[in-house]
C-alpha cells in the first residue's frame, strides 16, 4: 500500500490536477499539514477522513525531528493497511514539508511505498498571475527573501517567502532590479494582490513572492518584427514577404517562422 504526496497547486481547488483528484478520493486518510492544505483538501474529500499532524513553528531541529517522527509513526500503519495521501500546497518536491516526511518515513518505516502526484507550483504559477513571461533561453532563479533578504545576482528570480516586501524591495532597487511581488496567488482563502508597490504588502504575509528581473534585461523576440517592419506587415516580416495564410487559414507560427523546438522550445 502507498502513500501518496500530492500537489494540491497554488490554493484554488480547480487548480488540483485530475490525477491528484482521484488519489485524494481514493485515499483512506487525507492527512494536511496545515489550516490552507485542509481547507483545499475538504474540497475533493470529506472531513471524516481528513488526520491533522501538528508541526511546531520552530527552527529548533531537535523539536522538529520528533514532530516528524511523531507524523511519520501516525501515517505509517495506515500506509501498511491501505492508501494514504499527505497534501501540500503546490508542488509536493519545491520547498515543501512534503520532504521532511519523505525522508523520515525512507529512515524509520522503510516498508512503506511512496508516489507523488505533481502539482502546480507557485514557481510557475506566478507567471500567469502576474503576466511574466518566462520566454525560452532566459534563466529563472529561485531563492528566499524571508525576514527583509534581497539576494542578487542572477536576471530574473522568484524570491519565496517575502515576509518583509519594504526592507526586501530597498535591497533589489538599489541592486538595479524592477520587481513584482504577487500574494496569495490563485489562493481562495484572503485577498490576491499583484503590486510593485511594496507599501501595499507591507503587512506580513507568508503567501507572498517576488519577481525580480534585472531593469537593463535586453530581450530581443522574433515576434518584435511583427510591430516595427511595417505597419501592417506582421505577416511580411516573418515570411521574407510570403502571406501567413494557408488557403485562407492562419498556419500555425511553427511553419510561418520557422520555430522549432517542442512544447518548452522554439529560438528566439
Ligand atoms: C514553503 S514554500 C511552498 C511552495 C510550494 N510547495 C509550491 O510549490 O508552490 C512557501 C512559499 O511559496 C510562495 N507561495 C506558495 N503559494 C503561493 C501563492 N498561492 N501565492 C503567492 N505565493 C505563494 C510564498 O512565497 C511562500 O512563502
């Protein structure tokens, strides 16, 4: 019998994925490690089958090495007898307590078999909440900016846990970059807010990240021909003067312009 780890997404209960529907529906015991996942959770399952796990706010290791082994000896029997799931917000393998318990099941309870179902993470979600594109070639770091950090260096990042947007925002600035910051983002509980004024966030919030991209980031597309070559020659400029047509059908881009590449590829 398995236990399952599954991305329940960003917090809006249509954006869990078909697969991790069915596992929850499955599951004998949905067990939520915190008030947002269980709430996400009630949505697709009934509270009789919901097990709370306490874990304390603390960085004290030794506290939250016997909460883990303390959850892990819960989960464990029910994982032997049947299927269970443990939910996370997003995506059960990026920055998750999903890890923990993973690993501490791996050490102590070795017999259990565990999956995990994907979900979409507030990495990728951003993009579309806050209308970033990501295009292909660029790079894109993830960090923390939790307590007023403002790690540099890389062109763009998304900075997780910016608990203190002010003191965060000074740091990136004055390094030359613009920012975005984005909460609780597809997130039916409380209010979303996309702002790059981080006086509108200045009241701490966990659910809360950055875009940061470097102010001199020179990006030059293909599709930027389309608006200056001439006025109505988008097609002109992508097809050395043949129409983008097709016996009256647009063609797909991928022929127009030669772009190749799969669903993550294409030049620029
Ligand atoms: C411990 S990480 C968990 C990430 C999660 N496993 C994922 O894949 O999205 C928590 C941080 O992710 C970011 N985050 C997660 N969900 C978010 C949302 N819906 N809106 C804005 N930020 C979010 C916040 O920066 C928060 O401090």
């Amino acid at each position: 019998m398995t236990l399952y780890g599954v991305g329940l997404g960003p917090g809006e209960a249509d954006l869990v994925t078909v697969r991790g529907k069915a596992v929850l529906e499955d599951a004998d015991v949905v067990y939520s490690p915190g008030r947002l996942s269980r709430t996400v959770a009630l949505n697709h399952v009934d509270e009789s089958k919901i097990g709370d796990l306490d874990f304390p706010m603390t960085k004290d290791e030794e506290k939250l090495r016997a909460a883990w082994k303390e959850a892990a000896a819960e989960i464990a029997p029910n994982a032997r007898d049947g299927d269970v799931a443990f939910v996370t917000l997003g995506d059960p393998n990026v920055y998750s307590t999903f890890g923990h318990l993973r690993r501490t099941i791996d050490a102590f309870h070795p017999e259990v078999d565990l999956e995990i179902v994907p979900g979409v993470s507030a990495v990728t979600a951003f993009a579309t909440a806050m209308g970033v594109e990501i295009e292909a070639g660029a790079g894109l770091s993830l960090r923390e900016a939790a307590s007023g950090a403002s790690p540099t260096g890389p062109d763009r990042m998304i900075l997780f846990k910016v608990t203190d947007a002010p003191a965060t925002h000074e740091g990136l600035v004055e390094a030359g970059y613009d920012v975005t910051y984005g909460r609780r983002l597809f997130m039916e509980q409380g209010e979303s807010v996309v702002t790059d004024d981080p006086a509108d966030i200045d009241e701490r919030d966990y659910y809360t990240l950055a875009y940061a991209e470097k102010e001199d980031l020179e990006v030059e597309q293909a599709t930027a021909a389309f608006g200056t070559d001439d006025a109505d020659g988008s097609e002109d400029a992508a097809t050395d003067g043949e129409p983008v047509t097709d016996g009256g059908e647009v063609v797909d881009l991928e022929r127009a312009t030669g772009f190749e590449g799969g669903d993550c590829g294409g030049q620029r």
